[in-house]
C-alpha cells in the first residue's frame, strides 16, 4: 500500500463520514485482522472528532480479556472468527463507549491459516452494533495476501456500516 487511505477506499469513507456527522451520530471500532486500518480510515477524515469515539484493535486472545469483555471460557470455546464473535466484540465497545454504532471485525489474513471456512485466509466476518439489534456479515476474498485482506476487511467493515445507516442491511 503506496498511499493512505487506499483510493480504493476514499469515496467509501467519505460517504461514511458524511453520513455519520449529517446525522451527528457516532462510531467506535472493535477491530482484529483489519490491524487498525478501520480506525484509522475512519481518522484521515478532517473533523474525526466530531464521529470517532475510538477503537480497540484486540488482534490477540489476551487482549480481547484486557480491553473487549472477554473471559477465559470464550478462550476454552475460541475456534477461530465467526459473525457471533465480532457481535459480541461489537456490542461490548458500543456499551463502553456509548456510540451509535460499533464497526467489528475479525478475520484470518494470511498468508497462513487453517482448514475449516473462518480460518482460510481471505475470511472475514464483520458487525456493526446498533441500539436496535447487530448486524452481521461474512466475505471471503479468495486470496491469501495478507495486505489485500486487511484492505478487504475494512472496506467490508465500512460498507455495511454505510448499509445499516441506509436501511439497507438486514438483521
């Protein structure tokens, strides 16, 4: 990545940020594979103050105890990403941070991974948490580039954030 934000991503952000501070409403973020790029997206907007109330990147299991609400019996039944888990991390950062929404994330970049769906690289499952319910979704980019994925992942991310604000995602 050459440049920041991506220009792949730039007319998404905006039409988030514009979204977000027309409404006067506000995101936080709870982010794993992505690295920080979410938060960070949402930041290189002038005026991020006035939507950012701020973000976790919880990228290891210990940090999730630390910072996201995690306990030791998610780490004894922890099998990887899944839409379930990104909601939890979600409503847990919204709850501590009064947002309107929480952007989570969590996924398997690469360029190694596992077997099963969630731990091949390119999976990502993604929520935005609501005062009115979570929204989830999956994707899979169908490579194992590790910087292509964390781009993949954040704009997915950003994307259904802008689909739940538009009353276009479906619980």
């Amino acid at each position: 990545m050459s440049e920041f934000p991506p220009s792949s991503l730039r007319p998404l952000i905006a039409e988030v940020f514009d979204l977000l501070r027309s409404r006067e409403e506000s995101v936080s973020v709870a982010e794993t594979a992505a690295g920080g790029l979410l938060s960070a997206c949402l930041l290189s907007m002038p005026g991020a103050s006035s939507i950012y109330r701020g973000g976790l990147t919880v990228y290891t299991l210990e940090s999730r105890i630390a910072f996201a609400g995690w306990t030791k019996e998610h780490l004894d039944q922890y099998k990887g990403p899944t839409p379930e888990i990104v909601a939890g991390l979600a409503d847990h950062v919204r709850e501590k941070l009064e947002s309107t929404y929480t952007i989570g994330e969590s996924g398997t970049a690469g360029p190694t991974g596992g077997t099963t769906r969630n731990r091949i690289p390119g999976y990502v499952a993604v929520a935005v948490s609501t005062a009115h319910g979570t929204y989830t979704r999956e994707k899979e980019t169908g490579t194992n580039d590790r910087e292509r994925n964390m781009v993949a992942f954040a704009e997915e991310g950003l994307k259904l954030l802008r689909d739940v604000m538009l009353g276009k995602a479906v619980l």
